[in-house]
C-alpha cells in the first residue's frame, strides 16, 4: 500500500530502514507509542498498512516547533498552505535572501517572542506562519536540517536546490487527515513520561538523537540542551522499564561501541533484548562522499517475523514500501 509519506525531512529519518524495522514490529498490540517522532516515517508507513486502525496512537516529541507545527498543520490546515503559498512565491522571487530573512528575521524573533510569553504552552500556542516558516525552511535549508545553537536559534544555513518544490497543497492536507485519524494524539513532553506511560501489550516505536560514531559526527541539537551520553542512559533504563511491564519496544541507534555494549547488558537480557546490525546510509555528512553505507541498530524486545530472512535492502527516499507483514488488525 502506498501511504502518505512524512511532511518534513528529518535528520536520521527511517524511511530507508522500514524494510528493515517492519520485521520487528510486533503482531498484535493495543497502543502505538513513537516518543521521538521526528519525521514520523514509521507511523505513516503503519498508517498505510490499516494496523492502526481502531487503535490509540499518541506521537510525542520534546521538540516544540515540531510538535506546534504537526497540531497546526492538523488544525488549521488551509491557514498552513495559504501562508506557505505566499513563501513560495517570494523565495521564488528573492532566493536565499528570503531563506534568511525568513529564518534571521521572522522565525527565529517570533519563537524567541512565543517561548518568553508561555514556555510551557509553545507547542500549543503555534501559528500556521510559523507551522509555514518551519515547513520552508525545512524544504530549503541545509538537508532539510532541524539544528539550534545553545541559545535556541534555529541557525541552518541554506540548502543548494535548483527548484525546491515548497506548497504541495495535496500533500499537505493528507497529512493532516492522517493527524486528524480518531484516537492519535500529538503531545509535548520528553520520552521519559512517554515511555512511562507505555504497558502491557503497547507497541513503543523509539528513535531518539543517535550516538556519535566519531568526535565529529555527532547530531543532537534537536533542542538547545542536545542529547548526550546521560540521556542515552536514561533512555536504557526506561525502555528496560517498559519491557518489564510488558511493553514491545523496538529502538534504532547507530551501532557506536557504547550503545552496542550498553544494550547487551544483563538488565537488558533479562527483559528479552536483542541487538542486530543491519545496513544504512549516512545522509547527513556535509561531504557526499561520507555518506556511504553504515551499520545501524535495530533494539528490541520483539521476535523477529518471517521478513527477518530477508536481507536489509536500501531503498530510496521516495520509493514505495511493501506492507507490513503479519500484523493483525485490531
């Protein structure tokens, strides 16, 4: 089934390892959990299978702009497009001095102003000219990048496209129906209170900042406190704790040595958790030729399928993804 794929590019997205996860996700479930939603690439590709169908769902991020951004774009739809119709045109019209004007002078001011009012309620408080100017800018800055500076400033140099395709309308208001699906949440809180949540029989989908494989390839500046080695330790210890409650978690990570070992662990064996390395490609990197294939980690709980004989392939970033096998309606 073709699906309705992420609005946004998204540092470390898995599109390209669906072929890969879809083996791991677990027959039968009550509730789907993605605590870091990022693109969100495996809640629509499970979306388009109908699995979640009849199911909660709740999608959670402690990036605000990416949560305000998903609500508006589910709330106030043609208010989104209408607002990004108008970027389009002017970046059309002006080229990177719009990106930067857009970026220096009126999103980077107007998250500043709406974090000073009501730090707690940013998400919730999101306009569609910013859930627009995030959208732009994720379509025509540096890999479609999400990157803060320690003082929060979204400061993503621009991208080199030719034509950047910046409105889609159809695909817009897809996305929004898919948002608007009964039962699915979008919430903003950290992936501690989202996986503390998670129990018996939920299905915890966790694609959190990945660990550097070098001193200079680490990515986590989602937020301006970044992700570090502390986190990547609280993360253990609370999927360890789902799975103990009877939760199916399945988590990718690079495959750094420390994340390999830590996942190895006795705590972690004894809640039925198993590594395995499958094939990737580095997308980040700005030199192309750093961009080639790379181990990755699948972490779970969950007993591979049928589909696990089948060796990992890559696929492209805008290919079509076969249906998930052996998942049970509700």
């Amino acid at each position: 089934m073709c699906g309705v794929r992420p609005l946004l590019k998204w540092a470390g997205g898995k599109r390209q390892l669906l072929p890969a996860l879809e083996a791991y996700y677990p027959q039968s479930f009550q509730r789907y959990l993605e605590p870091f939603v990022g693109s969100g690439a495996v809640f629509f590709h499970l979306a388009a299978t109908g699995v979640l169908d009849r199911r909660a769902v709740t999608l959670s991020d402690v990036n605000a702009d990416l949560i305000g951004c998903y609500r508006t774009v589910r709330d106030r739809t043609d208010a989104v497009i209408d607002a990004l119709d108008d970027l389009e045109r002017e970046h059309r019209r002006r080229g990177d001095a719009c990106y930067y004007d857009v970026r220096d002078r009126r999103f980077n001011p107007a998250r500043a102003k709406l974090a000073a009012e009501d730090v707690a309620r940013g998400a919730d408080t999101y306009s569609p000219a910013l859930a627009a100017m995030l959208i732009f800018l994720n379509r025509t800055g540096f890999n479609g990048l999400f990157r803060l500076n320690r003082r929060g400033g979204f400061n993503v140099p621009a991208g080199r496209y030719k034509d950047p395709r910046i409105c889609d309308p159809e695909h817009i208001r897809a996305v929004a129906a898919v948002l608007r699906r009964p039962g699915l949440a979008i919430e903003h809180r950290g992936f501690e209170a989202a996986l503390g949540e998670a129990g018996e029989g939920d299905f915890v989908y966790c694609d959190p900042p990945y660990a550097p494989l070098s001193r200079t390839s680490s990515f986590a500046s989602y937020t301006a406190a970044g992700f570090a080695a502390l986190d990547q330790d609280r993360l253990l210890q609370a999927v360890v704790k789902a799975c103990r409650r009877g939760a199916h978690v399945v988590m990718s990570n690079s495959s750094a040595p420390e994340i390999e070992e830590a996942y190895r662990t006795r705590a972690a064996r004894q809640v039925k958790i198993a590594v395995h390395r499958v094939p990737a490609r580095r997308a980040i990197n700005s030199r192309a030729s750093r961009r080639g294939p790379v181990d990755e980690l699948i972490i779970t709980n969950v007993r591979a399928s049928a589909l696990a004989s089948v060796k990992p392939r890559m696929v492209k970033a805008d290919g079509h993804r076969p249906k998930a096998q052996g998942l049970s309606p509700a």
